[in-house]
C-alpha cells in the first residue's frame, strides 16, 4: 500500500516536465533510434507502471501478456531487453526463460525477472534459467529503470566523440 502511494506521488511530480531530477534518472533519453524493451506481465497494474516508467525515459515497450506471447514477441521484434514476470498465465516465466535462453535468436537477450516471489530458491531458479537480473516487487518507482538499465547491452559510441 505505502508502495502505490509512493509510485502516485511519483507519477504526480513526474507530470511536470521541468522535473530535472525525474530526467537525470533517464540514462539514455531520446538518443536517435528508440531502445525497445519487452515487458511479459499479466497484471495490468504492473504492466501500466513499468511501461510508464521506461517510455518516460526514451524506451519503446511492448507489451506480452502471457508466456506464449511474450516467446512470440521476443523471437520476432527482437527486443534489446525483457522484463519477465514469473507467474504468469499459460506458461510461467521460468519456462519463458528457459526457451528464450534455448533458442540462438533469443538467447542473448538480457532477461530481468522482475517477481514478487521473496524465495531464495526463486531467485536461485531464475539465475540457473541464465537470467542476467532478478527485482523484486512491488517496484520501486525511483530505481525501476536505473535496475532495468544496468542489464541492457553497452549502446555504441557516438559518432565523432572522438574517442
Ligand atoms: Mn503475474
């Protein structure tokens, strides 16, 4: 409960768009082409805060609401990061994972769990299934996306930075 308010307060202040702080928590803000970023989650609640939060930082998310539509999704609009929940209708996330890392075209994707499952063998589960990140809910609106980025592949030097 503390946490929802957190994340309205947030989602308030984040209204205004002279909000420097809200920004400098953006590392890569609308720099050309967009970083595209699959969310797999089934709760509407969650799915509509962490969407929010990463296209406010310049991301493209699309969206899966299950497990078979989030393998669907991430085999053919190659995704540079999944966010993956774990329960899940149809197929749940740890099988997700484990075809994601099975298949070539989808296995160098990072994957960031993101449950609120607080079991350590959960955790140890999901990181034998080769995810690179686990975060545990509920999501913390201030750090959401700095977690996220510390999983997302290295972007390429600017052209002429000169270095
Ligand atoms: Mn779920």
């Amino acid at each position: 409960m503390l946490q929802l308010l957190k994340a309205q307060a947030w989602l308030a202040q984040s209204k205004d768009t002279q909000s420097k702080d809200a920004q400098s928590r953006c590392r890569r803000k609308e720099k050309g082409m967009k970083t595209r970023i699959l969310i797999i989650e089934d709760n509407e609640q969650n799915l509509y805060m962490e969407t929010f939060l990463l296209e406010k930082c310049g991301y493209e998310v699309i969206q899966a609401r299950d497990g078979p539509e989030g393998l669907e999704m991430a085999g053919r609009l190659e995704p540079a990061l999944i966010v993956l929940d774990i329960q899940l209708p149809l197929m749940d996330g740890h099988e997700v994972a484990r075809r994601l890392k099975e298949q070539p075209e989808t296995r160098d994707i990072p994957i960031v769990v993101v449950t609120s499952y607080a079991m350590p063998k959960d955790r140890e589960r999901v990181l034998a299934n080769g995810c690179e990140g686990y975060i545990e809910k509920p999501i913390d609106p201030d750090t959401f996306v700095s977690e996220i980025e510390r999983y997302l592949p290295t972007p390429p030097p600017e052209i002429g930075d000169g270095s």
